[in-house]
C-alpha cells in the first residue's frame, strides 16, 4: 500500500464521517423543530379551553356581580383580544393581560359568598385553576424544546448545518407572572 | 431532557437488584449440595436451576397478573372524569407536566384512610389509584403532589425494579422455608452422601453450614436489601413531585396529613405495602432497615429544606442537608443539565375557593355511592335520599316528608347522569331546558320551581338572571336586579 492510497482512505473516511454527522444533526433539527410544533399545539389546545370557560364564568357571575360591570367586561374583552392574536408574541402579551383580568377577578369573587358557594361556579373554577396549571406545564415543556433546538442553532458546529438548511431560532413563550416576579415580602416581627 | 436522572439512578438500582440475583443462586447452589450432597456432580447447578426457575414463574405471574391482582386485592374501581373532576385534572395535568405519551388509568378505593399507589410496568400501561380518604382530606395542591409522586414512581419505572426485586424476596423466603423445614422433621441425611467418604463427610458438613447459615440469614438479609431498594425509590419519587408539581409544599402538607390520620388502610394486603405512598401499616415513624418508606417525618422536612427551586438539584441539597448523610441520592454530576425550576405560588394564591372540609367528605360519599349503584332520589322538602342497591321494594318513603319516590333502577347510564349535576357543560343546558318563564300581567312574571335544584331565573324587566336555592319556600320574589315582583311557582305534588 502507497502512501497515496492511505491518504486517499483517510480522506474519503473524514468526508463519510463529516457527511453523517451532517445527517444526524439535521435530522435531530428537524426532530426538535416537529416537538417544537407539537408542543406549541398542546398550549394552543389549552388556551383554546380556557378562552372557551371565560365566558361560562362570566355568564355565572353576572348574576351575582352587580356593581363590577367593570371588571367582568374587561375580562371579556381581554379574551377576545387574547382570542385574536396571532403571533408567538401577540399570543403572550393578549393572554398574560387575560390572566392579570382573571386574577383581578378571582380577588373580586372574594366578596361574594353566595358566587362562591355556587356549584356551577365551583366545577367552572377548578376548570379554570386546572386550565392555568395546564398552560404552565405545556409552557414550560415547549420552552424547554426551544432551548434545546436553539442551542443547536446557535452553537458550532451544528450552527453550519442550521444555517445551510434556513433552522430559525425558536421563540419563547414567556407569561409575565406578577405575583412571581413580585419581590418577596420579608416581615420582622 | 430532565429525566436523565433515571439513568444515573438505575444504576444504583441494577447493583442492589443484581446483588439479590446472586444471593438467590448462591443458596440455590449450596442448598441444592446440601440437600444432594457435595459428591454429585450436578448438584449445585441442579440447585441454581430450581431456584431460577421458582424465580422466573413468580416473576411471570406477577408481571402479567400484578396490575389486576393489585387493584383487585385492594377493591379498587375504575372511574371517569365525570366521578371526581378535580382527580381527573389533577391526573392530566401530571400527565402534561411529565410528558406521558398515554393518560393513566385512574382508581379509586373505598377506604377512610388517605393513601395512593401506582401500578404499571410502562408509561403506557399504568395506572394511578387514591383512596376516597385522600380525597376527603386533601386540597388541591396536595392531591397533585400525591399524584406525582404516583407519576414519578410510574417515571422511573419504580414498580418495574420493585416487581423484579419483590419475586426475588419471594424466591428466597420459599428456598428458605422448604429447606429449613425439610431439615426440621427429618434431621438423618437421606441421600447417603455422608458415608461414601470421610472427606466428602466433611465436605458435606461445611456445605451443610452454609446452606443453613444462607437459609437463615438469607431472608433477613434479602429484606433489608429490598427495603433499601423501596426507601430510595421512596425519596427518589419525591423529587420528581416537587419538580413536576414545582410546589413542594404541596406533598409535604399531604404526607403530613396523611400521617395524622386515624384511620388505617383496612383494603392493603401487606405485600403491596411499598407500592403506596405513605406505608399503611405504620411503620413510618421508625427508620429500620426493614420499613420499606423512610420516615414520614424526614420526607417532609426534606421537601420544606427546598426552599431555592423545585429542582432535582434542589432536592438532593435538601435531602443531604435534613439526613447529614454525606452521599447524596444522586450525585450533582449525574444529572445532565442543572437546570433552575423555580417554586409557584400555592393555588389558593391564585383565586381557588376551599370548600369546606364537610362538603368534601359529603361529595366522596356520594361519589364512592354513586360507583357502588345506590339511587339518588332528591325529594322536593329538600331531602335528599340515597338507596343502597340492596334495596328491593320498588318505593320509598322521604324520611322527613313522607312523600313516597319510584325508585329508579340503576342501568349502566345512571351513574352519569346522577354525576351530571357536578359537570359543567351538561349543567349549563340543563338550566336552559328546564326554566320555563311565562310572561303574565305586563311586568311581572311567573316561573314555575324545578324541585330540589338551584334553578336560573331570567328576569322579563331586565333581562339580567339570578338563581333560586332548592330551599325556597315563598310563593314570590324580587328581581335582585331591578326589582320586578316574579311569582314562583311550586309545582303541586302528590303526597300519599
């Protein structure tokens, strides 16, 4: 065997070994950018749920609520706001402002006893409360997916294969949580 | 992604596992030289084989029947949303949170005492089951934390590893038991090992002292191996609840109310014990080597230590902290990726209406009821009557009216529509079907009562609605709105 043929053998094992990597990594973009999808899906399901209760609640409230016109149109308006929106980020704006209307309105049914012994408005709330839980979990496991397929746009090497095939970074989906982001009260008594 | 940390912790697993294996066929091998004597040549490995083979048929029984077997030996049913939807969604809401590709199946068990376990060898077939007591008495973040903690023992493949190693506890206490027992009543050697040589003779003599030492000791040393097993999976399926649920909290209170209570488990046989979440049998307070829970105590004070993040990282600071063990369950190394899960607010926080504890415990009677076909007759005085299905007359009579009701019969569809009063959507229709509103004298209205339900009342001045209680009694109201005088009507019923 000739030194020419050596080379020949290594080069030809690099270019195959380059050429699989290229394959793997594109293939676990594209798989991560199908999760990406599915899991934004699994959110689009549960806000969809959640735009359905509102005006359920609503409409059970009314009865009770008399003098808090105000707060209960807002809520409505917030969700056909949050029901229009379109974008990744029109999305997360319109429903972080639903879920600030909907607490404010929680805090409100605090006044009223008869509302909150009423069984219809009980099934309708612990539908809401899993609701929310459900947009957080399946917020939490879509950023998660962005992260992971994001780093692999971003970082080298399989930044080149992203580029070449047109991978986008992902958008996350942040709701702003103002009772978390609130800076804890700290009491000394 | 975050589960990596079954990888790490499998391993741990698999090494006290395997080592219970080779426990099991070194007593398998001296027994079988000691029953054949050391001189025939298959002698241990006859042994070896008899003992694998006990091993493998109570393996094959357990993995095929176990699920039923359990859920059948505990009296569990099968319920559907419309039973109890807060379990439903609580269940679903794991099932996001972990990325279960199937919805588990849900049971529940008529018992007082709150408790749950999972059954299931995969993510696909599994199967979560709560007792009516841990419904009574648990809110909501509570149940979700129990639920996965369930989750998590279902995640890391819990009842898999727990199975193998129970089968092999089993193996090893009936080597044990026919061997002892066999020597007990016929102390003379059979096999006439012994006199075919004097050095053989004393072969056989050692070989005899082992299988005797490995019958004795094996058992207690085969628990202690599989309690160790149980206890970690124990701490193990805590974190994953804290990180699912990322409220801590939440199993903390419920582990400690699940303590307090009174009541004991009636329905667990003993051998499902480390299946469930809190052992029933009490031994929770002790940390032995053979309680198969570590203490209840320390659990909790471990999910309180969290107070950074629901992380795994978390926990295992937590945990290295509370016990002052020096190793960690895992160690930070193993886990991929440190990741930061920051702890939510209690949903009682974010709007959620306790019901009181009395209103609960009503509901899971109801319920644990409607599963076991009672008819529910709601009498028109407000009473509301429910009949065991033992019950064979075709009427009863109201206890507090005396009015006589037609009892109707369970078929399959009734227990639905008893449920339908707590479903939502079915709830809404039925106020539209059922309101009927005639418009009389101009203004003012009539609207005839539906009988022991809370009834929506439209207004015909304002058009605004209002709800009337099944208590009402009075033959007119005012519009809470505008005021307008509305007549109710109570339908006239026949009385006996």
């Amino acid at each position: 065997m000739t030194a020419g043929t050596l080379v020949l053998i290594v080069v030809i094992a690099g270019v195959v070994a380059i050429v699989l990597y290229a394959v793997a990594t594109y293939n676990a973009l594209v798989g991560l950018r199908n999760q990406i999808r599915n899991a934004w899906a699994q959110i689009e399901v549960q806000l969809k749920r959640r735009h359905d209760l509102i005006p359920n609640l609503v409409e059970t409230a009314k009865g009770y609520m008399v003098h808090e016109r105000s707060t209960l149109e807002e809520v409505t308006k917030a969700r056909t706001r949050a029901a229009s929106a379109k974008s990744v980020q029109d999305i997360s704006q319109a429903e972080t402002g639903l879920s600030g209307a909907l607490v404010r309105f929680m805090a409100i049914v605090e006044n009223y006893p008869d509302l909150k012994a009423n069984q219809n408005f009980l099934a309708l709330q612990e539908e809401l409360t899993s609701t929310e839980n459900r947009i957080a979990f399946s917020r939490q496991a879509y950023n998660d997916q962005v992260l992971f397929l994001n780093n692999k746009v971003q970082m080298f090497p399989s930044n080149i294969i992203a580029g070449m095939f047109k991978f986008t970074l992902g958008e996350f989906f942040e709701l702003e949580d103002s009772a978390q982001r609130a800076v804890p009260k700290v009491q000394f008594s | 992604m975050f589960w990596s940390i079954i990888a790490a912790n499998k391993r741990k697993t698999v090494i006290l596992v395997v080592s219970m294996g080779i426990f099991l066929l070194l007593m398998g091998y001296f027994i079988g030289m000691a029953v054949a004597g050391p001189a025939h040549r298959l002698a241990g490995l006859g042994g070896i084989t008899i003992a694998l083979i006990i091993w493998v048929v109570m393996l094959m029984v357990s993995f095929w029947g176990s699920d039923r077997l359990f859920l059948g030996m505990s009296n569990a049913r099968e319920v559907d949303r419309g039973s109890w939807p807060q379990l439903f969604n609580v269940v679903e809401e794991m099932k996001i949170a972990s990325s279960l590709k199937k919805m588990p199946r849900i049971y529940i068990v008529d018992d007082p005492a709150p408790n749950a376990f999972a059954v299931g060898k995969s993510e696909n077939n599994c199967a979560i089951c709560v007792t009516a007591g841990l419904l009574a008495t648990c809110s909501r973040d509570e149940l979700q934390g129990v639920v996965a903690h369930e989750i998590g023992h279902i995640l890391n493949r819990d009842i898999l590893y727990l199975t193998v190693a129970a089968t092999m506890l089993g193996s090893i206490l009936i080597i044990s038991d026919v061997f002892l027992r066999s020597r007990w009543y016929t102390p003379s050697v059979r096999f006439g090992s012994r006199s075919r040589s004097r050095s053989a003779g004393r072969l056989g003599a050692v070989v005899l002292l082992a299988a005797f030492l490995l019958a004795i000791l094996g058992p207690v040393l085969a628990r202690i191996l599989y309690f160790s097993i149980s206890r970690k999976r124990e701490y193990l399926a805590d974190a994953t609840s804290a990180r699912l649920t990322r409220y801590p909290e939440g199993l903390a209170s419920a582990l400690e109310k699940i303590g307090a209570a009174t009541a004991r488990l009636s329905s667990a046989p003993s051998s499902i014990a480390p299946f469930y979440t809190v052992n029933p049998y009490k031994q929770h307070l002790s940390s032995s080597p053979f309680a198969t829970h570590p203490p209840l105590d320390e659990r909790i004070r471990i999910l309180r230590a969290m107070s950074m993040g629901a992380g795994y990282l978390d926990y295992m600071k937590a945990y290295v902290e509370v016990t002052r063990r020096r190793v960690a369950l895992v160690q930070p190394s193993e886990l991929l990726d440190a990741e930061r899960v920051e702890i939510r607010g209690s949903s009682e926080d974010a709007g959620t209406t306790r019901i009181s504890q009395a209103a609960v415990r009503k509901r899971t009677g109801d319920m644990i009821r409607a599963l076991n076909d009672f008819a529910f007759i709601t009498c028109p005085c407000g009473m509301k009557i429910k009949v065991p299905p033992e019950y064979s007359a075709g009427t009863i009579a109201c206890p507090r009216c005396s009015r006589q009701h037609a009892i109707p019969r369970a078929d399959s569809g009734d227990l639905g529509l008893i449920l339908s009063q707590r479903s939502l959507f079915s709830e809404t229709q039925h106020f539209s079907q059922e309101t009927t509103t005639k418009k009389v004298r101009g203004a003012s209205q009539v609207v005839s009562k539906i009988p022991g339900q809370w009834q929506e009342i439209t207004c015909g001045t304002c058009g605004k609605s209002f709800e009337l209680s099944p208590a009402f009694k009075a033959s007119q109201r005012r519009c809470a709105h505008c005021g307008a005088l509305i007549f109710i009507e109570t339908p006239h019923l026949t009385s006996s």
